[in-house]
C-alpha cells in the first residue's frame, strides 16, 4: 500500500450498527432480527434505483419509504407512534464497540465519514454516539444529489480532505461500497465483520480487516 494521508469511513454499518434497530422493533414484531434485514436491505435497493432513475430524495425519506415497504412485505401493522420510534432510532444508532479507541489510534490524520446518510441524521448519529470528537469531517451525499456508488459521491471525500484519493484509506463493510470506491481510486480497507464472500466486481480490497481497530495507519 501506498502511504496513507488521510481515512474516510463510511457509515451505516462501517461505524455505526444498523441493526441497533432490533430493540426498537420488539415492540411490534416477534422477529425484529427480520424486520430490520429487510429494511436495510430495501434501505439500499432504492438508493441503487433512484440514483439509476435520477429521482434523488434524501435519505431519511428513503429509509421511511422502505420501512413502510417492509411492514407491508411483513404483514405488521404498528401504530404511528411504533413506525416513529423505529424511524427515530435511526437518530441515535449504536456504533460498534471498538470505533472510538480506533478513530482515536488514527489520530494526527485527517478522518472524515461519507456516507449517504441525510446531513441531519449523520450530525444526530455522531452527536449521540460522542464520536465527534474523533471526526475532522462529516460528508452526506446531499450536495450531489446521488447515491454510492456514483462517482460523484467517492469524489467528496478528496474533494472536502484536499487529498488525492490514491493517498486516503477509504473504509467499508459493505462490499458493494468497497468495490465503488477502489474503482473511484482509493485504497480501501474492507471490514468484513461477518466473514462475507467478496463482490465479483472485478475489484479487490487493499486491505481486509474483521474490526476497526486493525486499520494499518
């Protein structure tokens, strides 16, 4: 690997654990662990269409879309009170255990999420977790009006660090993120917490790690 200027860390799933939802979904559902799969994974599919179909809204209103849809894939049929409190939770999303001693390691190098989070729910997930202190800065796609793995997200990070994406480390667990971004021109470092096979992208990680903490520096 090349040396290493600078770390841009996506978010939802890479930080932040999007299945930190589950305990909200106890209240209406005998299997949150389904519930929150679903969502997520609807979550993504409709960033993927609508930045095909150049139809951008910003992502809280893409996470509310697909929770509706998943409720009625579902059958489950909460109150609006219930629908409110899964959508909060997204606002105060636990992050993985080991993220602030690692951002902290990487001190003395700018560290930045981008992320396709909406900018108020990125400020509400950092502010709540008290990782703001380890951030130079936070990223939401928002500006371009897309969704990774467009070009013009990627694009943000060397945009906004004044560095060239060859010298950032850019770090993922989402393997469709991992590929996005090496084809873009970073190093990248993929988390693979659960051991997933790698995309068949035609694109493989400079790195992988199983937790933040074994990030090279």
């Amino acid at each position: 690997m090349s040396p290493i200027r600078g770390y841009v860390f996506d978010a939802y799933g890479t930080l932040f654990d999007v299945h930190s939802v589950i305990e909200a979904g106890r209240a209406i559902t005998a299997d949150p662990a389904t519930l929150s799969a679903t969502w997520r994974q609807k979550q993504l599919e409709y960033t993927w269409l609508r930045a095909l179909m150049g139809a951008y809204v910003d992502f809280w209103e893409v996470t509310e879309a697909a929770l509706q849809h998943t409720l009625r894939r579902l059958g489950l049929t909460p109150s609006a009170a219930q629908v409110r409190r899964l959508m909060d939770a997204y606002l105060s999303l636990a992050c993985f255990p080991e993220v602030p001693a690692a951002l902290e390691r990487l001190a003395g190098s700018p560290r930045a999420v981008l992320s396709n989070g909406s900018p108020t729910m990125l400020a509400a997930a950092v502010a709540s977790s008290g990782l703001a202190k380890y951030l130079d800065h936070v990223i939401s796609v928002d500006p371009v009006r897309t969704y990774k793995p467009s070009p013009l997200v990627y694009a943000l990070g060397p945009g906004t660090l004044g560095i060239p994406a060859g010298e950032l480390l850019f770090v993922s667990s989402n393997g469709w993120d991992v590929a996005g971004a090496k084809a873009f021109g970073y190093q990248v470092a993929w988390c693979n917490r659960t051991d997933a096979p790698e995309e068949e992208l035609g694109v493989r990680p400079d790195v992988v790690v199983r937790t933040l903490d074994q990030l090279p520096r």
